[in-house]
C-alpha cells in the first residue's frame, strides 16, 4: 500500500464538539474590536472629541490625550485577557507582520506592572531589516518605525493560550517613505477625497467635506483535507500543485455551483462566521463556487482602510479555522491545473461624508448629470491608467489566471450594460450638431431615462464592469492584499475627476453649465470608447479586437509591473502625494524580486518532488515491469508458455514507455537546475524575462512527463495525493 492510500483512511470530517450554544450575531459583533463606541464609553468626553477632531478635521490631539486613549484601551485588553500587545502592519510583501511586546514593565527589582503608554500605541520600532524596502533603506536610514493608524480600530486575537491586543499601523522609514501597503492606501484616499469635494462643490454641493471610497471585496478559496496538504510538498511550500494529472471529472458538470454546501465546510463557515464578526468583519455571503471544493465569501463593504484591514484578517481567519477543521485553506490563485482559479472581486464606489453614494445615478435630471460626469471620469481613469490596473494586480499566482490558461485574459476593459451604453449613445450623437438650449433638454437631461440599477444582465467575464451603483474590479488574485489595487484606482480616480472638472470649467466659459457638461461628457465617452467591451471577454475574438484597438494585452507580471516605473505614471502619484518615485520604484524592484524568489522556489520544489517521489515511485513501478517481462520471456522460453508475440510486444512497450518518461522527466529536472544556475547571477530584469519565457514552459513540460507517470503507474505505487482525491472526497 502507497503511502498515499494509508492517509486515504484517515480522511474524514472531524468530529466537533456539539452543542455551541446560539448567540445572537447582534449580541457579540465587534466585541473584539476596540470600536469607536468602545472607545468612547472608556475615555473622557473631552478627549472623546478630540479623536473625532482628530479623525474628522485632521486636528492632532496631544501626548496626554494619546495617553489616556493608550491607557483606556490597554484596560479594555487587560479586562478581556490580553496579555500582549502588537503594532499589527502589512509589509510589501503581501502578508502582515507582528512583534508581540508585553504590557509589563518594570516597577523596581522584582516588580512589574501593565504598562502601556500613548507614546507606545502611536509608535513602534520593529527591527525592519528583515522587511523588503526595494532600496529606500539603504539610501535613507536603516530604521523603520509603526505608527498607529487610528482611522482603523484595535482588535483582539484569541488563541488557545492567551490573548493579544493588535494596533492596526503604517510601516515607514525613519524619513517618512512608506514601508508598507497601508499608508498609501491612506494617502490616495486623502487625494480622492480631496479631488472629489473639489469636483462636487464645483457641481453645486457647498457642505460636502469629505469623500471616501468604499469598498467590499468577494474572497475565493478552496478548501481541502489537511492529511493530503501535508503529503504534497508543492501544497505545503508552493500553495499550488506543481504536478497532478486531472481526473476524469473536474469540473464540467459544474454541479458544485452554488450547490448544497457540504456539512463540514459548513461547520467551517459557522466558525469562520463567528469569529469575524467578534473582530467586527461584517461577512455577508457565503456559497460554493464553479469548481470542486472551492467556495466564496462576500463581505458588506465598507470604507476601504477598513474593508482592507478586514480582509487582510480574514484570510488569516480562514487559514486558522480551517485546521481547526482539520482541513486547509488555500488562497493560491491557481492550487489546480485545468480547473478554474480563484480571484477576489472589488466592488468599489465613493460616498460623501453624508453616506451619499457618488456611482448612484440619480432620480433627477440634475443629478444624473453629475453620476454620468462621474462615470466619464472612471471611464477615462481606466481608459488612460489601464496598465496601472494591471501592475495592481500582477504576481506570480495571478499570472496563472490573467492571459494564462484560465479564462480571464491580462486586457483591462470595462463594461457598462445596456442601458447605460443606450444613454451614452445619446450623449454622443448629440454632440454632432451645436446644442441649443432646447437641444439639450431633447438630446441630453429630459432624454435621460432615469438610469435604473440594473442587475440582470451582468456580464461576468468583465475585468472592470458597472453593477448598478459601484464598479467590480475583478482582475484582483485571491491571495492578494487588496490595498494596493485600491491605491491605483483612487488615484486615477482622483485624477480623472481633476481633468474632468477642469474640461467643464473651461468650456463653461462660452457655454452654459449643463451645456458644458454635456459637451465634456460626450468628448470623454467619444474618446474613452475604446475601454468599453460589452461582450464575452473569455472568447479568442476579443483578443484580436482589442489587439486592432490597440489595448494593452500584457500576460507577464515582470513586464506589467513596469507601468509603475513609466515616467508618467511615476509623476501621477507624486502629483497626488500617493508615492514619491523612489517608493514607486523600490515597490517595482520588490514585486519583480518577489516573483522570481516564488519562480525559484516553485522551481526547486518540482525539483525535490521529480526526485524524491515522483522517479522512486516510477523506479518501483519500472522494476515490477521489468521482472514481469523477463519471467514471461522466461517460462515462453523454459516453460513452453504460449500466447500471441504482440502480448509480450505490449509489455514491452509499457515498460519502454515508463522508462522514457522517467528519462525525460529527470532530464528536464536536471536541465532546470542547470537553467537556475546559469541565471543566477544575472540582471533582475532579464532574469525575470527569462523566468517567464523559459522557466515556465521547462516546469510545464516536467508536469507533463510527471503526470503522463502518474496516469500509467498503478495506485499503488504512487505517492501523491491525486486530483480526484483531493477534489472529491468529502
Ligand atoms: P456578486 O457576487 O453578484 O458580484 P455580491 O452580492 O456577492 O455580488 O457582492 C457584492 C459586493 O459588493 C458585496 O461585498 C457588497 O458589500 C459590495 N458593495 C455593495 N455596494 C457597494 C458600494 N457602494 N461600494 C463598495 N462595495 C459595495
Ligand atoms: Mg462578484
């Protein structure tokens, strides 16, 4: 017996403890969360309202007040068990960082007490030498320092043992270059803000003071056995299958779709349910996904810092509850070849300071007006900034989705269904002749239809689509930190709506306002027409469309990430103070590094698995073959053992088969190793080039000799947990 099928006995669904009793999600929600209703039933109301202050009109408040809030909160933790506490941040490299310090501090010899001062909840100093900082460090200083970012409320994380209190922070150097994915995302929602209140007072709403985006991003994973994620190394080091043929299912019966969810991956989302919401992360839906064992959850949205954090928190939720179930989530873009992927959906809109949603068309002619100036904008955003979208969203996991074999291709396009497209049409064709005051109340505002929120006719395969009151940025990769894609399109966003606003104000100087309007709003749908796809983005004929469009089709993260460093966009976000062009430019060499190290390790892992189990078990395999040729050739020769010649031909050609794949899976293997030293000590850039143009075609081809053994070779010599296992079993 395979190791393999000794583990198949143990796969089986935990047996819980019953009988949890039912509380109220009302009852507890957020009771982990130092919110600002928390807060302000712990502090004085005085310094209550400085933090509103504070958070509100950038008013700072002082060391005492910091103080007090420290000291209020470290209570608030102590009464509910926390021991420690943590600057909780988000390094570049995608995941977040902790360094638990203790409340304690000393009192004299042999006493201590709990501590915890408002110098130490605005500041941290981890050792951040072991942080990428893309080169700003050296330039700079070698220190980095956390500071609390108040907008964002402490929680608290339980494990079995112990408690700790967690400070959400931004991460920079001593010289103030961001460090992390969090203060940008901060700043380009200070610029958005800034360049939406410009453009709405310039539309008439003198008390608007503040706009923020929002967001609520739609999480893919799967879910599979634990005991075969330990057996498969690609799984445990990699988080996706290197090798593993495809079962003779995979997904075409797409029975798994919004299917009856099975009874331990429900228990799972109970837990996972429970414990988000005492953090205050409000998860809505939840559901099967297209292929087996992968699934989704979908939060109400909130402001982005927020929905950000939260995200980033929940991921970690579900890696950690999930083998409390004796299961492991994977977040991986691509854990399996030839079934579909998992991506993150982001839904995003702005709202004003009044909670008004600026993607809302609006009941009235006037207001309509300002959402299709508003949708130009993002039209042009997009339009102008559509390789800044890619870089967003490129890195290794997601390469094997955008213009990969998955279906969704690397061309950023945006669809706005029918009867939006209907009225832009309008739009556009009323510019043809000059507009008269008459005109524009039949070609534009009485000729509106009050634009309805559609949702019948979403067109799924669109990266950037309009559904209803927000847009769906659906490039984004499953495992990714959603800050950074936020950062992009606010930024564009706040730009657009800048250029936007300025075309009016120049063309209302000849003409009427709502004439000017009208006119910039149609110049900008005739000039951006080129984003907009309302078709199937999946099919082969969309490529060569947009290929005679002259969009960007860019399948290679190496090469997509060279829009941050295009001079133009380099001085977009320094213009909007989102990036000086030394972070952009340290964040491109990290996400470049980061890729090839991922390459590297994934290449290696195949490596080790060719040689440690794939060639042992076909070696096995390969002798039994052997030994069975040989007696039959023997007791044909001595024992008078008759059957046809083609028989004996055929274990003949089996044997033949194995042993030349064996041979060009170790070769290939070997060709690798060689391919990884020859590159080693090359220019990132080329070698990230080469990676994608050689590496992974080379990785391809070993895959293909490994998983032509594992089809042959019989069960019982095979080692790896197969596709059909761990796809099926439940
Ligand atoms: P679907 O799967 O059909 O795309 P869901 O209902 O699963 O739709 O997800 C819609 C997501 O969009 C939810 O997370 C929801 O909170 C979010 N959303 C709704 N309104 C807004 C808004 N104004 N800004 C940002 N996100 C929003
Ligand atoms: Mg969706």
């Amino acid at each position: 017996m395979s190791i393999r099928q000794e583990v198949l006995k143990y796969v089986e669904t935990k047996d819980l403890p019953q009988g949890k009793k039912f509380r109220k999600v009302s009852s507890y929600f957020g009771e982990n969360t130092f919110s600002i209703p928390t807060m302000k039933k712990h502090v004085s109301k005085k310094t209550f309202e400085a933090f509103q202050n504070w958070q509100n009109a950038g008013k700072q408040i002082s060391l005492e007040q910091a103080n007090e809030i420290a000291d209020s909160m470290k209570q608030w933790a102590m009464g509910k068990g926390a021991t420690y506490y943590t600057h909780w941040f988000q390094p570049m490299t995608g995941l977040t960082a902790e360094k638990h310090d203790s409340f304690i501090s000393f009192e004299g010899p042999g006493r201590v007490m709990e501590k915890f001062s408002g110098s130490k909840l605005i500041k941290g100093e981890p050792d951040a030498s072991s942080f990428p900082s893309g080169g700003i460090r050296t330039t700079f200083e070698a220190r980095g320092y956390t500071a609390w970012d108040p907008s964002s409320p402490a929680f608290i994380i339980e494990s079995k043992l112990g408690k700790t209190l967690c400070i959400p922070t931004i991460f920079v150097s001593y010289h103030g270059h961001a460090l992390d994915k969090k203060l940008p995302l901060l700043k380009s929602d200070e610029a958005l803000s800034q360049a939406a209140v410009r453009f709405l007072k310039f539309f008439g709403n003198k008390s608007v003071k503040k706009v923020y985006s929002t967001c609520g991003p739609e999480q893919e994973y799967f879910l599979i056995d634990k005991n075969y994620y330990k057996m498969r190394q690609d799984l445990l080091l990699t988080g996706r299958t290197l090798v593993g043929a495809s079962s003779p299912k995979d997904q075409q019966l797409e029975d798994q779709y919004f299917g009856s969810i099975k009874e331990r991956v429900v228990d799972f989302m109970y837990e996972l349910g429970e414990e988000a919401y005492k953090l205050g992360i409000p998860v809505m839906t939840r559901h099967n996904e297209v292929a087996p064992h992968q699934y989704e959850f979908a939060p109400i949205f909130e402001e982005s810092n927020i929905a950000s954090d939260h995200n980033q928190l929940l991921m970690e939720l579900m890696k950690k509850v999930a083998l409390r179930h004796n299961m492991v989530c994977l977040l991986h873009e691509k854990p399996f070849a030839g079934i579909n992927g998992s991506g993150k959906h982001l839904n995003w809109s702005m709202s004003d300071d009044k909670c008004n949603n600026l993607l809302n068309p609006g009941s009235t002619p006037e207001s309509n007006l300002q959402f299709l100036a508003i949708l130009v904008s993002v039209l042009r955003a997009v339009y102008k900034y559509a390789d800044l979208l890619r870089a967003s969203v490129a890195h290794a996991g997601n390469e094997h989705r955008l213009g990969a074999n998955e279906a969704p291709p690397a061309i950023i396009s945006v669809f706005l269904g029918e009867e939006l497209t209907q009225v832009l049409d309008i739009i556009e064709k009323g510019k043809k002749s000059e507009i008269s005051r008459k005109d524009i109340m039949d070609l534009g505002i009485s000729r509106l239809p009050i634009v309805n929120r559609d949702m019948t006719d979403r067109n799924r395969t669109s990266p950037f689509a309009f559904t209803g009151n927000k847009f769906e940025f659906r490039a984004l990769g499953s495992s990714q930190n959603i800050a950074t894609p936020i950062t992009v399109v606010n930024t564009i966003v706040a730009d657009s709506l800048d250029f936007v606003r300025t075309k009016i104000e120049q063309a209302a100087k000849t003409k009427d306002f709502n004439t000017a309007v009208l006119s910039v709003v149609a110049d900008l749908i005739r000039d951006t027409k080129k984003i907009r796809f309302e078709g199937n983005n999946y099919s082969e004929d969309w490529k060569k469309e947009a290929a005679q469009r002259g969009l960007p089709n860019e399948p290679s993260t190496a090469e997509s990430l060279k829009a941050l460093i295009k001079e133009e966009n380099l001085a977009l976000f320094e213009r909007y103070k989102v990036f000086a062009k030394d972070e952009l430019r340290a964040r491109y060499r990290i996400w470049l590094e980061l890729y090839i190290k991922v390459l590297e390790i994934e290449a290696k892992t195949l490596n080790e698995m060719v040689n440690s189990s794939i060639v042992p078990n076909a070696f096995d395999y390969q002798g039994l073959l052997a030994n069975n040729v040989a007696k039959i050739v023997s007791l044909k020769e001595n024992a008078g053992l008759k059957f046809e010649d083609a028989a004996l031909e055929d274990l003949k050609a089996h044997l033949a088969d194995v042993t030349e794949k064996i041979y060009y899976a170790r070769k290939n293997s070997q060709a690798m190793m060689k391919f990884l030293e020859d590159v080693h000590s090359i220019d990132e850039e080329t070698k990230a080039r080469k990676f994608f143009v050689e590496l992974k075609p080379l990785m391809e081809h070993i895959r293909r000799h490994a998983d032509m053994l594992e089809a042959v070779i019989s069960d019982e010599h095979w080692d790896l947990p197969k596709y059909r296992e761990m796809l099926f079993i439940k």
